[in-house]
C-alpha cells in the first residue's frame, strides 16, 4: 500500500488544518491507521490512531479535545482534524498502517508500536506561528 499525506501548512496559533492520507494499491477499511508526527530535533510521537471500523480512537494526551482522527472507508482515505493548533503542535506529521499489525483493536497498542508498521506516507509538514 502507498500513503500520500496532505494538507499541511502555516497557520497561526488558534488556527485549524485538516489532514488528509490517501491510500493507493490496497484498500485499507480492514486497518487500523495511524497519524504521528516529528518535530525537528524530537522523537517521533503518536498523535492519534482510529480503527478499521472507526469504533476505537486513541489520542495523545496533548492533542486531546483538539484533534479529531476520522475515516472514509469508501474513499480510502483517513482523516486528522486539528483545530486551536499551538506552536509546540508543528512538526512534520506522517499517516501509517501496516498488513500485519493493523488488525489490531485497540487503538492505544497500535498507536504504540509505531517502529513495527511499515507502511508510511511521506509526511506533511505543520508549522504553527505564535
């Protein structure tokens, strides 16, 4: 499966993006997917997970309230709505899934396991201005 990562940008504090990650050469209703994100000199993070069904999402405590991770199974595509974006929210953000992994249900343990997947998008970046 091919990811393509999409919508980043530069916004102000206060400010909303809608990510989009599109997937080509395999239908992915039957996976979970993930978002997470890096920011320069950081670890890479989990942001958010939603599974194949939309039934179980796990958020990162610090985008809890802000964020919102949805799917359009039909479309292929999944779906992260950021709004009251905050400087410490910039960071390069990458959607991902795996054939093996994804078929796991509770979205906190898949969004964990972020060096076993293997399916990446290329990542768009997010910068938030203060």
């Amino acid at each position: 499966v091919q990811l393509q990562a999409s919508g980043g940008g530069l916004v102000q504090a206060g400010g909303s993006l809608r990510l989009s990650c599109s997937a080509s050469g395999r239908t992915l209703r039957m996976n979970a997917m993930g978002w997470f994100r890096q920011a320069p000199g950081k670890e890479r993070e989990a942001v958010s997970c939603i599974s194949s069904s939309a039934d179980n999402l796990y958020y990162a405590d610090s985008v809890k309230g802000r964020f919102t991770i949805s799917r359009d199974n039909a479309a292929n595509t999944v779906y992260l709505q950021m709004n009251s974006l905050k400087p410490e929210d910039t960071a390069t953000y990458y959607c991902a899934t795996d054939p093996v992994f994804g078929i796991e249900s509770v979205m906190e343990r898949f969004c964990a396991r972020s060096n076993d997947l293997d399916a990446w998008g290329q990542g768009t970046l997010v910068t938030v201005s203060s």
